[in-house]
C-alpha cells in the first residue's frame, strides 16, 4: 500500500469508525469467541508476497471484530472505562501519521511543550495548586512505579541507583489492601520485594486505611531497623472504590519524612468537578498524584497525568543522559524522557488539547455528574427490588451489589447471575470480592452512555434474575 492509496482507505476507515460507533448498541459488548477461535483462523506462515488491502479488510472483519469486547459500548459497565471520544481520535489518527519520537524537545519542540502546557490546564481542571508539576505517561502503573523509585531513591539518599540494594537497609512501602496491584508490581521491579509492602487494614464506610494503624506500623518498623520509604494511597480503588483519608496519610508521612505518592486512577477525572473534591481532601499535600484521562474523560489509551512537587525528585531518580540525547544550544527545556521509565514517547499530549477544546470543561464536568447520578439511582433501584443487597455504597459511578434469593447460597446465586448476563451479552459486568462476600461491580463511564442504557442495565439484571429464580 502506497500513501497515493490512503486517502482512499483513510476515507474507508473513518466511515467505518462512525458506522461502528452508530451501531454498538446492536452488538453484544463482550466477545462472543471460544480460546483459540482467532488464532486458528489466522495462517501459521505470513505472506511471502504482497496481498491485497481489500483481501486485509475483509478479514479483519472476518477474523477480528468477532474476537473483540467492546469497550466502546454504552452498556459496557465492567471494570473502568476506556474512552475515545471523537475528538481525540481525530487526534490520534494525525499523530499516528507523523508518528513522531517525542522523547526529547529536539525531536518534536511542539510536542513537549503541549505537553507542558496540557499539564497544566488539567492541574487548573483538578484544583491542584500551583507548586505541582506534571508530566504524561503511558499508565497509572508505569507512574506508581515511578513514584516508587522516587521512594527508594530518596530514602537511601539517591544511592540506589548506584550502589544497589544489598548492605542497605530494608525499605518499608505502605498501601492497603484495596490499592490495584500496579503497587506490587513497582515494588517488585523497584528491587524492594514483596515482603516489604505492608498492607494496613482498613475501615469505616470509605474503607480507608486506619491511620492510627499506619503509624503503629510505622514507628514498629523503625524500631525493627527497616526505613519507611513511602505510602500509596488510593482514591477510588478499583474493586469498590476505597478512598483514603488523604489529608491525615499526608500528616503522618510528613511527620516522618516519607514520600506520599496518591493513585486516583480512575476517580481522579471526577476532581475537574468542585463537589467531588471532597474524596481527596488534603491531596495538596501529597508528593505525586496519578489519574487517567484514558478512562473518563475521553482520551482513549493510553494517556496517564502523573503530577508531582518535586520533579527534580524525579529526574534525578532516572533521567540518564549520554552524548547522543543531549540538547545542545538550548537552556530551561524540560526532556520528559527524564521523567519516566521509557525512553521512547509518543506525541499524546495531542489528543489532550483536541478533546479538552472540543467538548469544554464543563461538557466533561456534565458527563461525569450525569454517570454519577444515574448510577447512584441504578443502586436505589436495585435496593428496593426483591432478593437483591448493595454491599458498598456509590462512590461516584462504582457500587457493588448481590443477588440474594432466599434458600439460596448468595455467593453462588451472584456468580450465576454475573455469568448468565455476561453470556447472553446485552450489558457487561464484572465481580469482585469484599466484606468476605462475592459481589457484582456496577460502574458508569462510557463517554456515549445515556440514562436510558442505565435503565436497560437494571432492566438486564432484573429479567436474568427472575429467569435464574425460576428454573
């Protein structure tokens, strides 16, 4: 294929897009294939010659859009939300064109400094003040991670890096047991070892880490000879969107000169709205801050605004510069490759602009109220419908709940009614397990849902499980 030829087919794919997006809701949201249906269909040699587009196309068609789940459905109400909206893949397509490699301010300036600037007009839309600094990665994990190296860094006095872990003291990280295992995993790629993240119990309705717990743990590990590094916290955890108590984890790790890094992930995108700050009181304080706009705010994957007060922290834990990526000739410029694990960076901060301009602030602020207050209705009705518990209370759009028919073992009875209406496709959920009991996980994100999906959503749940009851 020729660029010559890609207007054609660049027309061709933007018809489809729409086309695809009109008809989600007649598509079943999960994948409707078998292990091994697509790997099978596809040859096991590749093509020595050239083939055909159209022959590409149609077996695309064929072979792929069976074997995908929909993230894009309106009634996709599992896990978190993947979000693209129009805009930003208009966005997308234009950098995938140029396809820059934007790891430096040479190799793309304009790059950089949308980034810079994009940055900052989330750290506007999020309230956060002025002595934040932020920068784009890839994911959460791939900040958490950062954040952890920047814990251990600073906790062996930037010799880590240098003279490695073995003779140092054994280093301590905190979360609780409702933070997402990107935690463990940076732990274990910082070299600090599962052993050493110690998970605090919980409480209360928020299920928040005890902080009186925390720092009983705390001053025991410094009486063992282990050094306190950092504490993650979470706002809006991914099994049933646990908060910490924000403001009062920052004061303990303040008064003992640990590093506080706040993973909002999925909530974070809810703070561009005053009356939900509230959930991360106090996250002033805090030394890095983690959210998506990939999940609810429309800039589909991947896109990670990690935010910091020391990005000099943060740098000087892994920015590496030999000859070859050095600026020359050019003073003050930030190279964000210094501020992350990768290398190699993509022009994201594009789709960052063209969505923020295309639908406002406020557009997104309507978005995010309008999923928070019809999932919070979904709970009420589900409430007061027979054999059904809400086991966690909304927080923002996420609330689990349970079917409980009587006679029945609940846990079983919620497993059964989960993979009933998975099965047959119209809506998506997913489970999880808390309080010791099985749960189904109920969350409204997507950019195109409407009130009316969430009714068909109850409508759903309570059809399969009156079909359940009855056989």
């Amino acid at each position: 294929m020729k660029w010559s030829e890609f207007p054609k087919w660049g027309k061709w794919a933007a018809d489809w897009a729409a086309n695809y997006h009109a008809g989600l809701r007649n598509r079943p949201v999960r994948a409707q294939t078998q292990p091994g249906d697509v790997l099978n269909a596809l040859p096991v040699s590749p093509p020595d010659q050239a083939q055909p587009i159209e022959d590409v196309i149609a077996d695309f068609e064929r072979i792929v859009m069976p074997g995908i789940t929909h993230w894009q459905h309106p009634r996709f109400f599992a896990y978190f939300p993947s979000n693209a909206s129009p805009a930003a893949v208009l966005a997308d397509n234009l950098v995938t064109a140029m396809a820059p490699q934007c790891m430096l301010w040479q190799t793309s300036p304009a790059a950089t400094e949308m980034e810079t600037r994009m940055m900052d007009w989330l750290r506007q839309g999020l309230g956060l003040p002025d002595g934040f600094s932020g920068v784009i990665q890839d994911s959460a994990s791939s900040a958490t991670l950062a954040a952890v190296l920047v814990m251990r860094e600073r906790a062996l006095n930037w010799d880590g890096n240098a003279s490695g872990l073995p003779g140092q003291k054994p280093l301590r990280i905190y979360c609780s047991d409702e933070v997402h295992t990107s935690v463990d995993r940076a732990i274990w790629v910082a070299g600090i070892g599962q052993a050493n993240l110690v998970r605090i119990p919980t409480q209360g309705p928020l299920r928040s880490m005890n902080i009186k717990a925390l720092e009983a743990q705390i001053k025991a590990d410094l009486d063992a000879g282990y050094l306190p590094a950092g504490i993650v916290a979470c706002v809006g955890g991914t099994g049933t969107g646990a908060c910490d108590d924000i403001a009062a984890t920052c004061a303990v790790a303040q008064k003992y000169n640990i590093y506080t890094h706040v993973d909002a992930a999925w909530a974070g995108s809810a703070m561009i709205c005053p009356e939900y700050r509230d959930l991360w009181e106090g996250v002033n304080q805090a030394d890095s801050i983690v959210f998506n706009p990939h999940k609810w705010l429309g800039t589909q994957f991947d896109l990670s605004a990690h935010f910091v007060k020391s990005p000099e922290a943060l740098t000087q834990t892994l920015a590496i510069q030999p000859e070859y990526l050095k600026t020359h000739g050019a003073d003050g410029i930030i190279n964000y490759s210094e501020w992350s694990v990768p290398l190699g960076r993509r022009f994201r901060a594009l789709k960052l602009w063209f969505m923020i301009r295309a639908y406002g602030l406020d557009g997104l602020r309507q978005m995010i109220r309008n999923h928070v207050n019809w999932s919070q209705d979904l709970a009420e009705k589900l409430r007061a419908a027979p054999d059904f518990e809400i086991v966690t209370e909304p927080v923002l759009s996420l609330f689990t709940f349970r079917f409980t028919p009587e006679g029945q073992d609940a846990d079983q009875a919620t497993m059964n009614l989960l993979n009933a209406i998975n099965d047959e496709g119209r809506i998506y959920l997913t489970q999880t397990r808390t309080q010791g009991k099985q749960v189904i996980r109920f969350q409204a994100g997507q950019f195109d849902c409407t009130a009316e999906d969430i009714q068909f959503a109850f409508d759903v749940i309570i059809e399969t499980a009156k079909s359940l009851k009855d056989t």
